[in-house]
C-alpha cells in the first residue's frame, strides 16, 4: 500500500473519529485554547495515539512480512481487500462488534483513571489507551498495514494515518462539541468512502494487473521477501 493513502484514510476518517473520539477530547483538562498548557496537552495526547498506532503498524506489516515470506502476498491483500469491503455493508458501520463491548468497556475505565490525573503523561497515556479503543476505521488501517508485508512499512502506514487523523482531533479542542456532531452528521459518508478506496486498492493490488505502484506484476513462483539471503 502507497503511504499517500495511510493519511488520506486517516483524514477522510477524522470524520468519524470526531463522532467516536470527540467526547474524549473534550473531556481533556481545561486550558486556554493556543496557549502552552494546552499546546503541550494536545501535543501528547496526539503522540500517544499515533505511537500506539504505529506500534500495531509494526506488528501487522511484520505479521504480513511472514506471510510473504510463505508466498501467500497475493492472497493476503486480496483477503484484507475483501474484508475491508464487507465491513462496509450497512449493517457494521464501522463500527465495532457486540463481542467487543466488554474489552471497550475495560478501557474506558483505564482512560477515566488517566482523566483525573491531569498530567502531559497521563495526557500521553489517554492517547496510548485511545489507539487501542475498538473502532472500525483503525482495523481497516491494520489490515492495509498486514498487506504492506513489511515491518517499517506497516509502522510508517499507521502513523501516516493518525497523523491524518490529528487536524481534526486538534478542531475538535479548538470548536467543542458542536463540531463533533454536526460534521459527522453533514460529512458521514466520507469515511466508508475512504475505506472504500483502501479496500479496492488492496485488491487490485492482490490482482497484480501489472500497474505501477496501484497494481505490480508478480511472477509466478515470486515470493517477495525482505531481508532474505
């Protein structure tokens, strides 16, 4: 997957974390909007989301670097591709599984400890336990990021995308909660049309059509392997 699309995702997506995630940054410490406290705060906040998505990044493209290795490349895009699309069906909405509700609630309580404590670290802490709340959008980054099939690469892939994310987290702070509903009510679509654009991305991939960078052509017996000897 082309990085480009990492942070298109993630701001086409803001969207929809300005819904999901809005009530959380509103609920940060209070300070004079631009001034340093509050430039710190959301600065560390930011950092610790997309340090946790950079993290699960790595671990996805490295995951996707074994099965390279394997020579199942192909089917791995075409897999995440196909997924990516059938979370779109009306019935998800990207958003996450009943199953989920029990860890997501665990969670939660954890960020609500880090709340009362109104440090830049705790600050930092609530952005780490933000990036691994459930929600749709950031597994379809993952999935783009498996296929990437390359440790670096997965990393760069996730912190591209919430780095895409960030303007709008920061809009939220600046505007306050009438932003978080009235843009997602207005701008809903935005994020299934990204994640629409990801998954066929992925699948042409998967298709090696022989387009550069959209499509490569593989041979046939080619296993692309990094660090092989």
């Amino acid at each position: 997957m082309e990085l480009w699309s990492a942070f298109l995702l993630g701001l086409a997506g803001s969207i929809h974390c300005a819904g999901m995630c809005g009530p959380l940054v509103l609920a940060l410490p209070k300070a004079r909007v631009g001034d340093a406290m509050w430039v710190a705060g959301r600065g560390a906040y930011n950092s610790g989301r997309i340090s946790t998505y950079s993290l699960m990044g790595a671990c996805c493209g490295a995951l996707g670097e074994r099965l390279a290795i394997a020579g199942i490349q192909r089917w791995v895009s075409l897999a995440a591709g196909a997924l990516v699309l059938l979370s779109l069906l009306p019935r998800s909405r990207l958003t996450p599984g009943a199953f989920l509700e029990r860890y997501a609630g665990k969670v939660k309580l954890a960020v609500s400890r880090l709340l009362r404590a109104r440090t830049l670290g705790s600050l930092f802490g609530l952005g780490l336990m933000n990036g691994i709340l459930p929600c749709g959008l950031v597994y379809v980054a993952l999935a783009a990021a498996v296929a990437s099939s390359d440790l670096i690469h997965g990393a760069a892939f996730m912190g591209l995308f919430g780095l895409g994310t960030t303007p709008m987290m920061l809009a939220v702070g600046f505007v306050g909660p009438k932003l978080a509903v009235n843009l997602r009510w207005k701008l809903q679509g935005m994020a299934p049309l990204a994640a629409v654009t990801v998954g066929l991305l992925l699948v042409l991939r998967g298709l090696a059509l022989g387009i550069p960078y959209v499509s490569p052509e593989v041979e046939a017996g080619q296993i692309q392997c990094v660090n092989c000897h």
